[in-house]
C-alpha cells in the first residue's frame, strides 16, 4: 500500500512547514514541501489503510514515543492489561511505549522480560519494548541482555508500586558501575519519607489525608536520593536518566546537553498541590505533585534544556484502590490517552513551543535511547504519525475514555486540540475515534 497524506502542516526538527508525506511499506519514502494537489488511486477516507489521506488543517506530527509506562501485565490485569492500554496510547497519538518491570512477576530475570515481549506480540496495538528492572542482586545478568531490544535498565531508588527497592550501597555501586545501557531511576529517599510518614501519622491518624502526601515523599526525600544518583552517575561514568523531577530543587543537579538527563511527566506539569483539594487521590502518584512554584520550575526547565524528556507515568488503577489516604490510596494515574492533547494546551498557553514539544516527546526519547529509525519525519524511517487538529473543542467523558481502569483525573475538562488519526508503521491504527484492534504493533529495535 502507497500512502500519500497531503494538506497537512509538518512539524519535525525544529520546523513547521506545509508538505505531503509518502509511505510505502510502512516506511516513509519522501518528504515533498508544499502542498500536492492531486493524487492517483485515492481511496475512501473511511477505511482503515487509504491510499490518501487529506490532512488538510492538522498539525502532522511524528508519533510520541513514552518512555514511561505501567501497562500492568502480566500479574495485575484487574486494572489494566497490554490490549486496553495499547489502544489508550494509540487514542493519545503514543505509537511507541517502554513499559516499566515493576509487575507480577517482575521483569528482573531473562525470562520475565521474554514473557512480556510474548504478551506484546499478541496484544500491543503500538510498538513496544521493556525495561528490565535491577534488584539488590541481579547485577550479574546484565551482560545477558540484548543491547538492541531494550532502552535501558530500571532502578527504584525509592520505594515505589513493586517492592523493587534497591538501598544497599554495595548494590547500588554495582549497578551504576555495572549497566550496558542507560539507567533510569526512580529517585526518592525511603528513610525520609518513612521519619515523614510517622510524623504524620502521630499528627494526622494512621492514614492521613492525601493533601499531607507531597510532606510525606517530600522535597527533601527526593533531591537527597536524586543528588546520590547524579553523583554515582558521575563517579562511574554512567548513562543515568532520571525519571519524573517533581522539584525546583531537583533541577539544580541538571544542566543542559548534560549526559546525565532528566524527564518530566504530565501530571507534575499541570498539576499543583492545590488540585488535591478538587482531585483528591486521584492525581495521588510517586514522586507526589508538589507546589505551583515547583510547577513552574519545571515548565521553564522544558525550554532550557534542564528536562530532555517528557513522559506519563501513565499507572492505572481500579477506583476502588484509588479510596483512602497516604496511606491506603494507590499512587498512580492514566495519562497516556491524553498526554500529547494536555501537552498541547499549555502549548496554546505559552509554555513551549510546538516544536519543543516534538523535540521533548518525540525526538528526545529517540535520541536518548538510541531508538533505531522512529521518532522523527525522515526518509527511510518507519511512518509512526500522529495527526491533531487545533480548534477542536470536545470533553473528556466517561465513556471516551479507554484505559481498563475507566477513569482519568482529566474527566470533565474540555480540549481545544484533538488527536484525529494515528498511523503506527503507515498503519491507521486510530482515526475517527476508533482503534483497529486488529493490527499489532512491532518490537522496537535499539542501537
């Protein structure tokens, strides 16, 4: 199938500019300026793979690439699974994921991480590749791993969704001396934030309200550990990413063009803590959202280049889990279906550019882990796309929402910008509102 997509604006590597696309086997074959008035073999523009597609008055955008997600399988299915999140990222122009191994069992072994990649050949939507996660002793499987399959190795330094908790010394020098490929680290300190809970529990009952929880995993609790990843990073020379920055404080350990990065994610950059009070446990997550200034440090970290990369921690759960307080509420949100449209408003709003966006979202995650032949408009890349449509308005409802879980802390909040279609390998996985469930992403290749 020869897909030309005509009428639309491009947006890629810094330039805005009008032009018609050309796919051919899933590959992007040519990049023509200007706009094409007319196309043999056109087809209807409502079937799934049209010879045409008039992209007149969308933006055209390469398809997001996360590089943070918690899909939950196998082991947690209940609240989300690799088919009902697959079609979430497709519905949110996201044609590429790389799931975290915090799941049951966790992807910490040579055949856990085989498995996933099993469930995704039958059940992902969008490209797909896996974390593999370390552990207080299993440094020593690192040299198995296949560089070209996987971006890169997850360490919590924190205690987190999982019990993957590493805080041995001797562990942690290993791992940062030890890792092939880049590391990515979930950076707060437990002891911290356990001295925090326990004053607030004698302050505020056994389970305090979910207002207390950016006290509890404090800013103190997540510079400290983010400091001792930053100078492990540079004492052993490591490829350290460091996931979801909540702090102003934080971003003082950052600088740009650094080989030590650092990624934001959606609910820290447009939520505050005051939104506690309308939300509750619903925008309840780790690292915890912090203040306004904290907030605003992180916006003006997109635009310098303190922040390399966005991403959602998109971390579903039941409602049902989600009751309580600091105590009992899970942490976690699902974010992935309305990343890029949430990202696009404070685009509107003057945060940053539409090319930064593409830059932190697109390009960005591209680069930093090596990720072959995807995450720009090019010749000879694979044609993963998404096409939005400013001046769109429409309302976040129950029933557009397509994460198992059912919920989203977006709820009831109206767009301007909508995500119109979303080609994954030239595929029109998504458009209309609907997904092809029928298709299946492809393993995402590295280095």
């Amino acid at each position: 199938m020869r897909i030309v997509i005509e009428g639309g604006t491009i947006v890629n590597e810094g330039r805005t500019f009008d032009g018609t696309i050309i796919i051919e086997d899933g590959n992007i074959v040519d990049i023509v300026k200007g706009q094409r008035t007319k196309v043999k073999g056109s087809l209807s523009p409502s079937t799934f793979d049209d010879a045409l597609i008039n992209a007149s008055g969308c933006y055209i955008l390469p398809g997001i690439i996360d590089d943070h997600v918690h899909f939950r399988e196998p082991g947690m299915t209940e609240k989300a699974d690799m088919d009902t999140e697959s079609r979430a990222a497709a519905a949110g122009g996201v044609t590429s994921f790389f799931d975290m191994p915090n799941t049951n069992p966790q992807t910490t072994s040579l055949e856990t991480l085989e498995a996933k990649f099993a469930i995704a050949r039958q059940k992902s939507h969008v490209n797909y590749s896996f974390f593999y996660g370390a552990t207080n002793d299993n440094v020593d499987t690192f040299p198995q791993l296949d560089i070209h399959r996987i971006p890169g190795i997850k360490l919590f330094m924190g205690s987190s969704t999982g019990n993957m908790l590493v805080d041995r010394q001797e562990a942690l020098e290993r791992i940062f001396k030890t890792t092939p490929l880049p590391l990515m680290a979930h950076c707060e300190d437990t002891s911290i934030i356990n001295r925090n809970m326990a004053m607030a529990k004698a302050q505020y009952g056994e389970d305090p309200d979910v207002t207390h929880h950016p006290e509890i995993r404090s800013e103190e609790a997540c510079y400290e550990s983010t400091r001792l990843a930053v100078e492990l990073a540079q004492k052993h020379h490591t490829r350290l990413h460091v996931a979801h920055l909540t702090t102003g404080k934080e971003l003082e350990l950052f600088a740009p063009s650094s080989l030590i990065t650092a990624e934001a994610v959606i609910s820290h950059l447009y939520f505050s803590d005051a939104d506690y009070q309308r939300l509750g446990t619903r925008i309840k997550c780790n690292p915890a959202i912090k203040t306004a200034n904290d907030r605003e440090a992180l916006r003006q970290a997109l635009t310098d280049g303190r922040i390399t990369v966005i991403g959602t921690d998109h971390a579903p759960h039941l409602l049902s889990q989600k009751e309580g307080g600091c105590v009992k509420a899970a942490s976690g949100m699902p974010m992935i279906q309305f990343s890029l449209v949430t990202m696009l408003e404070l685009v509107d709003q003057g945060v940053l550019s539409l090319e930064r966006l593409v830059e932190l979202m697109c390009h960005n995650p591209a680069r930093l882990f090596e990720v072959r032949n995807r995450g720009f408009i090019r010749r000879g890349y694979r044609a993963d796309l998404v096409l939005v449509r400013p001046n769109t308005p429409w309302t976040v409802t129950p029933d557009s929402i397509l994460s198992k879980c059912g919920w989203s802390p977006m709820e009831g909040h109206t767009f301007s910008w909508r995500v119109e279609r979303t080609l994954c390998n030239g595929h029109s996985v998504y458009m209309d509102g609907n997904v092809d469930t029928n298709y299946i992403g492809e393993e995402i290749a590295f280095r």
